[in-house]
C-alpha cells in the first residue's frame, strides 16, 4: 500500500505556496548539481527561502555562455567576490589549486520574484537578481540542529 510521510506533506506546502511579485531577500536551503534536459549544460538547482513570505522556490543556474550573465548576477547579488582570473568552483569536492570555492548554501540575496504559471500550477520564480541592492550576510545555522549543519542542507 503506498504511503507518504506527514513531513513530505508540509514541505510540499512550502514550496506552493505563493507570494504576490516583488522585491524579496532569498536565502540558499540547498543545491544540487545536475544537467539541463537537453543534457548540452551543466546546472546547479538552488532550492531558496523567500525570507519575508517563508515560502520557498528554485532557480537554475546554468553554466552556458548564454545563461553565464544570470549565474554572474546571481553571485553579485549574494556579494560574493568574482576574481579577474582562474576559476570559481562550486563542488567541494573538485576544490584545487588555481579554484576559489565558492559556498552556496546560506548565501543571501535580493531578487525581483513573480508569478509564474505553468501546466495550471502557479509558482513564484526569479526575474532578476538584484546586484545593486544592499548586499546581505550568510545566514548562519544556530547549530542547535542536525539540520542546520551546512554540511547537511536542506533536502529537495
């Protein structure tokens, strides 16, 4: 007999539901790497708080000429440091020497959301990153949880 936890109900709610467009701090939960449905680019998937509406929603960074301008302001809006030269990496595990790492979960941004239909379902997505806006912290985990361990994030 199939079954479905109660957890996986409420993190379900979480994701649907929606807040009206406008400009929002949104925090990294999580990510996770993949490739694009074509399989042609590689991609991180954010899963990201709305901070001030508590509810949550993904963005895909794509790694393609076309898409680096939004993966870019992405990481301008969080405040985190482009270096002129070498190579950003974002999987801990391919850190080497010539790499800056840069840490995903807990970055903090300002974003432009709306809503967006598609297949009858309404979500909030983001518009645009907001690199002018003030620049926010790293959110911090208390680390009174397992959870909250930034080694653990958040599950999709």
């Amino acid at each position: 007999m199939p079954s479905i936890k109660i957890s996986d109900i409420n993190r379900s709610a979480e994701t649907t539901k929606i807040c009206p467009p406008g400009n929002y701090p949104l925090r990294v939960l999580a990510y996770r790497f993949g490739l694009t449905k074509d399989g042609a680019s590689h991609k991180i998937e954010l899963k990201l708080l709305n901070e001030k509406h508590q509810n949550q929603l993904l963005e895909n960074l794509i790694f393609s000429l076309d898409a680096l301008p939004r993966l870019i302001s992405f990481l301008q809006a969080a405040g985190v440091p482009i270096p002129e030269s070498g190579e950003l990496e974002f999987d801990r595990n391919e850190m080497f020497q010539g790499k800056t790492f840069v840490d995903l979960l807990g970055l903090r941004a300002w974003a432009n959301v709306f809503i967006d239909e598609y297949q009858g379902q309404k979500r909030n997505k983001v518009k645009t990153w907001l690199t002018e806006h003030e620049k926010l912290p790293r959110h911090i985990p208390d680390g009174n949880s397992e959870t909250n361990h930034p080694e653990a994030g958040t599950p999709f």
